[in-house]
C-alpha cells in the first residue's frame, strides 16, 4: 500500500486532535482509500507545552522550516492561525509544489486570492474545509455536491461563542454582560471575546462561504459587521412574543425587490413582456449581491432557530436543489480534526492519482458579483428606545419616521427600565430601505427625549 507523508505545523489543541484522530482512525480510512497516511514530523512551539492529547518527542521539532523543506513530506497542514508567520508557512509549501491543509479563516479571508494563485501557479492545492463551521462539510458541499447550482441564499450561524450565549439568554432570561461572564469562566468564550462577540470570526467565515459561492473575493471591508453586545433581556423577550428568535446571522443573499406599489407595478410589466435574451445568463453580467454578519429575528419556524448552545448550521439555497441545511459543531479539537482528515483523504487521493487537483480550490467566476451597499437593502426592522415615560414622546418618533415614509407595523412600551431614568420603547417596521431608516434613527437619537443609542436589529424571512 502507497504510503503518503504528511507534515504538520502546530501541535497543540487541534494539532494534537488531528495526530490522535488520524492514529485511532488510520486504518479505516487506509481501507476506503488504499493509502497508508503517516503523519512524520510536527513543529511546535515548545515541546512541553500543555497539549489534550500526547505526541510522541520523536515526531516534534521546533524550527517548522525542517518540516515544510523535508523532500519526503508530501502534504503540509498548517494549524497555528494568525496571518504572519503562517502565511509565510503556507507560501513556502505552496512554491515548493506541495499542498497545503489549513483552518486559518482569518488569513483565507485576507489573503485568499494571493494563496489561491500561488497555488495554481505552482500547480498544487489548498484545502480549507476546517476553516468555516468546523466539522460541518461546508465548503465541500458548496465546491463539489452542489457545482450545478447558483447560490441565491446562504444564512449560517457560524460562531458557537455567540450562539452559546443567545440561547442562554433566552432559556435562563438573563442578560449578556451575565452570560459572557460565565462562558469565560466555562471556556466558552476568550478572555479577551470581541473578535466572536463583535462578529468579526464570523465575517471571516461568511466572507470565504461568499466568495466561493460566487467565484468572486468581494472586498470584506465593505462587509457589513455587526455583534451581539447591544442585545438585551427586552430583546430576547419582545421577539420570542413575536414569534422570532436571535441569531447571529451570517447572510450571503440577492437584494430583496422592492416594495412600493411603482416598483411592484414595474416588475409585473418586466414579467409580463417576454424577452429571449433573458433567458439566456450572461457569463459577463454583473449581479448585486448582499454580504453581512448581524443579529437578526429569525422566526421560531425556521430551521435556524432551533440551533442551539455551541452548534453551528448554514443553510443554502440553491437554483436547482432547493433548501439544504447543514448542521455540527462548528470548533473543537475533535470536529476541527475530522474536517482536516476529510481534506488529507482529498490531497492523498489527489497525490496518489497523479493529478494536482481533482477539484480547484477556487474557481473565479466571469460574472462579477459586487457587494451590495448595505444601504440598499430593504428588510422589515426591530427598533428599540430608551425614552423618557412623559407625553408626545411617541408622536415626535412617529412622525420622524412618517417623515422618511417608513411604515410602523406595530408599537409597544414593555415593563421594566431601559436605563438613565428611561424606558423601553419597541417599534416593528413594515419592509423599508435601511438608508431611510438610519436618517429617522439619526435624527430620533437626537431628541432630548431619547437616552440611550437606538438598537435596530432586521427581520429574516428567508424569502
């Protein structure tokens, strides 16, 4: 049987999964593929450095360089994140012609192009199953199940720290500071928690699903970015008496049409007139495509909302399959190490097939996709205020949005204090263009009247 040899940097808490899952299950997967894989050296940062599971002092060195320039190694997985020094791991391996396995979400989303070229440039791959939702087959599903679909919708909730803490706070009504609090203490959550709190791990990971969904690196510092500090108690509250639940959401969507009866008329009369050419995709066109991650009510209906504590879930729409979900845990050692193995199968079967790669890493699109502002998106939205209890508040709120003809569905001023001597004000909008709806905030957060910062949260109807 072929042996492949294979070398790792980073040997701790996922380095050390992958090398003890790949022991335990060495022999399984050399039946279904006809290769003996063999993990033969390891760069680590100390040899002692606290691991959950033990590697052997023979297989470890720390200068990674004796790793990735060893002629007999064959497959190179980096596990050490960051995007310094492992990108230049990942360079190296890649000019030498030899692939490369890594869960690094942060530097795909930065450097993705550049990797993804030096990797064709040097004929060879780059796997990244692990770096989006973890054990979750993700970025296969997208890449190779569903290849003869366009992608209209992808919704995830693809960070387990901020799913962790929402659902506490539903089930146990407590309040975010709380929770955070004890997800520290529970190594749930960083010590230092903005990059999962502030939504930023998750617009990694909602970045790399969006632009191998559309062949296309959008340009992530136009990506819209919201976390879950601002969600309070009333939030969780008010929704689950709506009917919704709140998630953080990483979207990758169309716009949604417009609303007003003109446009409505309009898109009736576009329907109505036949026109051959529509019916033909243009490689070449250019498509408007809405890429964020935020908070958002998601109806307890849905599949998303019943996802709970640390797990993970994307759901995809495709043109031809329909509605797929996809559910797991999205980090951890163990669910880590079973996307890495899926991808040392892949670049082992590659390497014993003599070809470089069966399936392209990335593969750019000749429609060009842009980044939709998120100005332009129209949604129905959830307001809360924090406004003083005295008469004619209401109607100055109202009328400032009478002002920007945006529709209020419904108003409720919940018990209970919304801080500085106010109280909760809670209004639900009928679909609007965000813009409009930013202007009335602006100029309602300036009433003497409001306390705190308004909180918008969107409404996700999955339409």
């Amino acid at each position: 049987m072929e042996q492949i040899n294979i070398g790792m940097i980073g040997g701790g808490t996922v380095g050390s999964g992958v090398y003890r899952a790949l022991e335990k299950n060495n022999a399984l997967i050399a039946s279904r593929l006809a290769l003996n894989l063999k993990i033969t050296k390891i760069a680590v940062k100390a040899f002692d450095e606290p691991r959950p599971y033990k590697i052997p002092r023979a297989l470890m060195t720390t200068d990674w360089t004796t790793v990735v320039n060893d002629p007999k190694i064959q497959i190179v997985i980096e596990l050490i994140g960051g995007t310094g020094l492992a990108k230049t791991i990942i360079l190296a391996a890649l000019n030498l012609g030899k692939p490369v396995i890594t869960a690094n979400k942060a530097l795909l989303s930065e450097c993705g192009p550049e990797l993804f070229a030096a990797a064709a440039k040097n004929n060879t791959n780059l796997y990244y199953e692990a770096s989006v939702a973890g054990g979750i087959p993700i970025i296969k599903t997208i890449r190779e199940a569903l290849v003869g679909n366009h992608f209209t919708q992808i919704h995830g909730i693809v960070n387990g720290t901020c799913n962790y803490i929402l659902t506490r706070m539903k089930n146990e009504h407590a309040e975010f500071a709380d929770i955070l609090r004890d997800a520290q203490k529970n190594g749930y959550a960083e010590a230092e928690p903005s990059l999962d709190i502030d939504g930023l791990d998750a617009m990694h990971k909602t970045h790399i699903l969006a632009s191998l969904a559309h062949g296309h690196w959008f340009d992530r510092d136009k990506i819209l970015v919201e976390g879950i500090r601002s969600i309070s108690q009333t939030d969780i509250q008010f929704a689950a008496k709506l009917g919704y639940t709140i998630k953080l959401l990483g979207i990758v969507k169309p716009p949604a049409p417009a609303t007003t009866p003109c446009a409505r008329s309009a898109q009736t009369r576009a329907r109505s007139t036949p026109n051959p050419k529509s019916e033909i995709r243009n490689p070449k066109s250019t498509t408007a495509v809405a890429v964020a991650v935020y908070p958002a009510l998601v109806p307890q209906t849905h599949v998303l909302a019943s996802v709970s504590d640390v797990y993970n879930a994307v759901f995809v729409r495709g043109d031809i399959v329909g509605d797929t979900l996809y559910y797991g845990r999205g980090a951890g050692k163990d669910a880590t190490a079973s996307a890495v193995l899926s991808d040392i199968a892949d670049a082992a079967a590659d390497i014993a097939n003599r070809t470089p790669r069966r399936v392209p890493a990335f593969v750019a699109s000749a429609a060009r996709a842009t980044l939709m502002p998120p100005g332009d998106a129209i949604s129905e939205f959830y307001i809360r205020l924090g406004v003083l209890d005295k008469p004619g508040v209401l109607a100055r709120v109202t009328a400032i949005f009478r002002d920007h003809k945006i529709s209020i569905s419904s108003v409720v001023q919940p018990e209970g204090q919304g801080g500085a001597g106010a109280v909760p004000l809670i209004i639900m909008t009928h679909a609007c263009k965000e813009a409009a709806l930013q202007k009335a905030l602006r100029r309602i957060a300036r009433l003497p009247e409001v306390k705190s910062p308004p909180v918008l949260l969107r409404v996700e109807h999955f339409d």
